[in-house]
C-alpha cells in the first residue's frame, strides 16, 4: 500500500468545501421531515445518508493518532457550513482529473505553435491523467485521438498561448463527452410515467429510489414507489421506512410474490390513485447471471416502463463502460444514475457511462 501523509489525506478527503456540502446534504432531509429541527448537526453526532437521522457516534480510541487529529479537526470551530448553496453536491472525484491534466499544460510554456512533435509530451500526460482517473481505456483513446486532430495545425489566435488553446480543446471534447447539455428525464403523455430501476447489488437503488421520488415530488409530480426486491433481507422494510421519510406512498406484496406480478399490481394501484410517476425498485443483479437477468425482462414487459435507469456507483471505473453496454443489449436502458459521487472514486465512471450513450445516440 502506498503511503500517504496525514496532511494529504486530511486535505484531499475532508476539504472544507466538501465537507460542508455533505453536512448540507445529510441535514436537509432531517429538516424537510421536522420543521423543527436545527439547521445544523451537532459535532457529536453523525447523519444517516439513507433516512436523514442523527445516530450516536462510537467513542474513538485514544491511540489512533489519523483518527483523533480528524476528528478534532471536524469538531473545530474553523469548519463552516455554506447555506448559500444547498441544492449543489460538489464531489471531488474529479480532483486527481484536474491535477493530472493541469500537469499536461506546463509542457506547452514557451512554445509560438502547437505542432505534432511538442503535443506528444502533453497528450501523453492526458492520456495516463484519464488512465489514473479510471476511464475505460477505449474512451481514453479516443478522446486523445479527437484532440491531437484538433490541436495540431490549429491556428495560432493572437494573444492566446498555445497551452491555452490546448485547454480549450480538451474543454470542449470533455463536454462533447459528457453530452454538451442536460437531459431532462421522459414523462408519459397518458397514464403514469413508469421509471424501472436496474443495477448491481449494492449501489443504491434502494435509496435512489426515494431521492429521485422526492426530486420529482417537488417539481410537483405526485409519486409511488413499488418495492420489487423480494430477495435481499429487509429490502422491502427499507424502501418503506425511506417511503415515509420523503411522504410517498410505498406499494408492497411481500416476498412471496414474483417481481413481474408485483410489478403489475404496484401499477394497477397507481393507475387507481392516479398517480403521476411510479419508481419501481428491483433485486441486484450481475449481468452474467442469465435467471435474474430473465426476471428483469419480465419485470420490464409486465411495465412496459418509460424510462428504464442503470444505477451505477461512481467507484466502478472503467468496469463502468461494460456494464452499461452488458444491461444495455440484455433489457435496453434508456439512462443511468451515478450514485456515491461524495467518495474517493475519480471521475471514472462519469466519463465512461456517458461515453457509451453517445456511441448508442
């Protein structure tokens, strides 16, 4: 293992910045089931990211030096919690991103043009900056292959240095790669919009399940979330639990009923109510286990949904790629959902998912 200085530690993963938009984040569900709870958390308690409630920390022992100067730097006065903006998650999986292609503009400083002999130094830091940031290895050659045939033979603009000009270059190509412009999600003309959750065991779907019925409950959508995971113990008792905390109604069959048919019931109970949206949760699965896989297209007939979401973890990386294209050709998804993006995952998995829906748009 790599030895790291506390210091460095200490200022990659508990940034200030970082640090208080968790805070934000973990404290506005609390505040939105009580309104009378306090705007901010005691030092010595800890949110729950899944129901927003404060639980008891664990004494630390006194011995463990790394533990004992995070801690007392948490509960230090210096920390401030920024209100100003409580709707944005800054994640820093694109710090080591940034330092890394930030490395690849000093190799252009005293150069009048950009040519194919002084880019090579500076594509090939770009190239192991993606490397090291986890992008699938396919969609790091081609983005370095449509900034070379950009960047060399451009025209020097005056007043502009040639690092510059690289930095607008791959500017522009990382928000070619990222889609250019924010896609809304697609709601049903007649009948309830039907939104089927998919993914891997463990990354979240669970609980995507009431954030993305909260989201869509305050753009005024009237929601129901379906608990389809009849395997993983107390999946159900969750989603329910999490159903009450964002007031949504949760529609449950136990486990002792198939996925497709409380699938079918869950939107037979829907359409009763009336309801807008209806967010199915489902079972994880791997995509190389063809009974679960089979199950899912069940599922997916019996709801004919209108958006079908991959729920991905942010810490995939470049395995990220493969499993969009693997659940892709199996059941066919129209998007997918980053989740765990305040870790110390590296942006990976962002490029990558996204790389491969513009390939299939």
């Amino acid at each position: 293992m790599e030895a790291v200085h506390l210091s460095a530690v200490a200022s990659c993963h508990f940034s200030t910045s970082s640090f208080s938009h968790n805070r934000t984040l973990y404290t506005s569900s609390s505040s939105s089931s009580s309104s009378s709870s306090s705007s901010s958390v005691k030092p010595n308690t800890l949110c729950s990211p899944w129901i927003g409630s404060t639980t008891p920390t664990t004494s630390f022992s006194t011995r463990n030096l790394f533990t004992n100067e995070i801690w007392s730097w948490v509960n230090s006065k210096s920390v401030t919690v920024r209100r100003d903006m409580r709707g944005v998650v800054r994640a820093e999986m694109f710090g080591q991103l940034t330092s890394g292609l930030e490395a690849a503009w000093s190799k252009l400083k005293g150069e009048e043009v950009l040519t194919k002999e002084n880019i090579v130094e500076p594509m090939r830091d770009i190239r192991r900056a993606l490397l090291e940031a986890d992008v699938s290895l396919p969609v790091v050659r081609r983005f370095v292959q449509a900034v070379t045939d950009q960047a060399v033979g451009v025209g020097l603009i005056r007043g502009v240095r040639p690092d510059q000009q690289l930095v607008k270059i791959v500017h522009d190509e990382l928000v070619k790669l990222m889609g250019g412009e924010v896609c809304e999600l697609v709601f049903s003309k007649s009948g309830p919009t039907v939104i089927l959750l998919a993914g891997l065991q463990g990354v979240g779907k669970t609980t995507v399940c009431a954030k993305l019925a909260n989201y869509l409950k305050k753009q005024g959508k009237s929601c129901m979330l379906v608990a389809g995971d009849v395997y993983r113990p107390a999946a159900i008792d969750q989603l329910s639990i999490l159903g009450k905390q964002v007031d949504v109604p949760v529609y449950t069959a136990g486990t002792d009923v198939k996925p497709s048919e409380i699938a079918k019931q869950g939107l037979a109970d829907a359409k009763k109510k009336k309801m807008d949206v209806v967010i199915v949760d489902t079972a994880g699965r791997l995509q190389i286990d063809k009974t679960m896989m089979d199950e899912l297209k069940e599922v997916k007939q019996a709801l004919n949904p209108t958006e079908v979401l991959l729920v991905v973890d942010a810490m995939t990386g470049q395995e990220a790629a493969a499993l969009v294209t693997t659940f892709n050709l199996e059941i066919g998804i129209t998007g997918a959902i980053l989740t765990k993006l305040d870790g110390d995952s590296r942006g990976g998995a962002a490029l990558s998912v996204k790389e491969v829906f513009l390939h299939w748009t």
